[in-house]
C-alpha cells in the first residue's frame, strides 16, 4: 500500500503529461472513489443522460476496500483531464491539486440531501483541515433552494454556482411500485417480519477517525427494547461500515437474531427504507428521504448536547422534528409504540428542506448539465 503523501505526488506528477490531453467534448466522466460501483445519484444521473452523442466513463473504486495503486491513480488523472462534464457525490481528494481547464464543468451532487450536519469548510472552525478540492466545483446541486446558502458556505464557493434542482436518488421514491417491491423482497429474505410493525435504526457515524467510530450500547439495550414493546415490533439496523466494524470487533452486536435484523452490509439506506414502518435515527441526513415517505419518526438524541456543540448543526436541532424524542431508552420505546407524526411540521420541513425533490431531480441536472 501506497501512502497518502506518495499518492498526491503521483497525480501531481502525472498531472504534467495529462494536462496537454485535450478535453473531450460530450465526454461525461461519473467519479467516485467511495463506491465499488455505479450507484446513488451517480447512477440515476447517468440513466438519464440518455444519447449517443454522449461519451459516459466511470471509474468507482472504494479506496478503503482497494488500496490506489499508481496505475489508479494514472487512470483517475487521465479521466480528469479530457472529460468535459465531471460528476462527483463526496470529496475526491486529488481535485485539490487539479486545475480546472476550460470548458470543463466539475459537478458535485453530494450524497445527502438538505441540511443537517456541518461539512465542509462550516466546519474549519473545529480546527480541521478542510479539502481544498471543494473549491473545484463549478456547480453543485441541493434538495431546496432554501439551503443553497449552506452548501455555498460548505464548498467555499459562489451562491451562483449552487442550483437547487432536487436529489436524483430521490426520484425513485415515487415509484410505488419500487416501493412495495422493496418490502416484499425483504419479506421474503426474512419471513419473521411478517405481520410486524418494522423500525429502521440509522443513526449518525459518531467518531472522528475510523479506528474510533462507535455507539453508546448501554443506549441501546435490545433486550430491554424488546420486553417493552413485545412481539409486535422488529428492528432492522444499518450502521455506518466503520461503526459496524469496530462494534462487531469488541463484541457489542450479539443481538437476538428473531428481534433485530442487521443489513450494514447494504450500502445504499434508500433500499431498505420502503420495507419500515418507524424510523429511528439521531442526526443522519436520512430523515430528509425519509419524509418523502410520510411515516412516523423517532429522533433518539441522548447526545444533542454534546454533539451540537461539537460537530455542530446548520440550524436549531428543533427545526428538523416532526416526530417524537427520545433521551433514553424507555423514552424509545415509548415514542415508537406512539407512531406519531406532526404532519405541518412534515409540510415545514419540506418546504424548507425537500421542495425540489418530488420525482424530476435527475431530469433536472442533466439540464443544468447542457447549460453549459
């Protein structure tokens, strides 16, 4: 394995011979070095643009499970510099040392939608180092005009550079056939949750560096949660990977296998989602998916004090609820057995949060694409 500092190098090197490749018109590079595969809003993007006069290249290979090589990195810088349109959805590190030829649009979709946690350069207060590749981005996209101001701030660029023209993973979310095909297909994988009322548990990735990320287990006493709400619930948890690991690793996820389905393994939270009845979560973006389902929520926040005060929020944590709080355990049981949800808070929130997303957010982009 290579490291970090011999990593930035190389591009920096191969930068010199690639920088003379021309840029190749209609070429539409889709870029991630955090998924394996063709995914997300990558994906949705990439079936809407639809055409042979476009060229699509993708190169996505998660760099935790696949070390970069020389040879990786030779062909990320060699994308880089002759396609005309490059998508992203998180931080591509190499981009700090990349300069943008013209002509060529870099677009970040990022894989949240809304405004929950601080990123980016919001957060160079905390004293971190905050990539400079964010500043490469001549257009980004939100969930609703009504946060572009905090993605500016986050990538450190122009408002007029952020359009708001909804997530493009969202769009499937109006696919009521997708829907029901998500929970039977769960249902048939694990029979046991027939008839049951199915809470999906997604909290936020706590930690600063991997080796560190973890949960508070005496919060989440599966044994006593299953005494208090009977036979009639089940949960489904899906842990941010590093959580997941390092809780396995220190055996802290011997849970009942008839109560508690795990499926860290899929990456992508959207396809679980559909098959629940009741989120639970603390501060994870995906309560602005979530809403598109109308069902109830629980926010499990034992630790917004401290963590509003440390990773901080962009806006009052009081202004993303429409559902019950949980401080504790009982309190958890207790807000999930009452199912509620505040339907004007929902409307509020989405008008604040979501207002473009409503099943056009790809078609969207490609065209913000073309006005180029």
């Amino acid at each position: 394995m290579i490291s970090k500092a011999i990593r930035i190098a190389a591009f920096i090197v191969l930068q010199i011979i690639h920088k003379r490749l021309p840029v190749q018109k209609n070429k539409v590079l889709f870029l991630s070095d955090v998924r394996d595969s063709l995914d997300g809003n990558l994906k949705f993007v990439w079936n809407e643009l639809s055409g042979e006069q476009w060229e699509k290249e993708v190169y996505c290979k998660d760099k935790q499970l696949h070390p970069q090589t020389v040879s990786d990195i030779r062909e990320i810088s060699r994308a880089i510099n002759t396609s005309e349109y490059i998508f992203l959805e998180d931080v591509m590190p190499f981009l700090e040392f990349y300069t943008v030829k013209e002509g060529q649009e870099i677009i970040q979709l990022w894989h949240a939608a809304g405004a929950y946690k601080k990123f980016g350069f919001s957060r160079s207060e905390e004293g971190l180092r905050v990539s400079k590749s964010h500043n490469k981005y001549t257009k980004a996209i939100t969930s609703s005009a009504g946060i572009n101001d905090c993605y500016a701030e986050a990538y450190g660029i122009d408002r007029a550079r952020i359009t708001a023209t909804g997530v493009p993973r969202t769009d499937i979310f109006f696919d009521e056939e997708w829907k029901l095909s998500v929970r039977n297909s769960l249902a048939e994988n694990f029979p046991q949750i027939e008839n049951k009322k199915v809470i999906l548990f997604a909290p936020t990735y706590r930690g600063t560096h991997i080796g560190d990320a973890g949960y508070n287990m005496d919060m989440l006493p599966f044994d006593k949660l299953r005494e208090a709400l009977g036979d009639e619930y089940i949960f489904i948890t899906k842990w941010h990977p590093a959580m997941y690991n390092n809780l396995k690793s220190t055996g802290q996820l011997d849970t009942d296998d008839d109560f508690v389905i795990d499926l860290s393994h899929i990456r992508d939270v959207n396809s679980i989602m559909p098959a629940a009845d009741i989120l639970v979560t603390d501060y994870s973006s995906i309560i602005f998916e979530w809403s598109l389902l109308d069902r109830p929520i629980v926010y499990y926040a034992y630790d917004i004090d401290e963590y509003s005060s440390g990773r901080g929020l962009y806006y009052p944590f009081e202004e993303y609820i429409y559902g019950n709080i949980a401080h504790n355990p009982e309190e958890l049981a207790e807000a999930i057995r009452s199912m509620r949800i505040d339907e004007s808070a929902r409307s509020r929130f989405m008008a604040k949060f979501m207002d473009k997303c409503e099943g056009n957010a790809s078609r969207r982009v490609v065209e913000l694409m073309k006005e180029s």
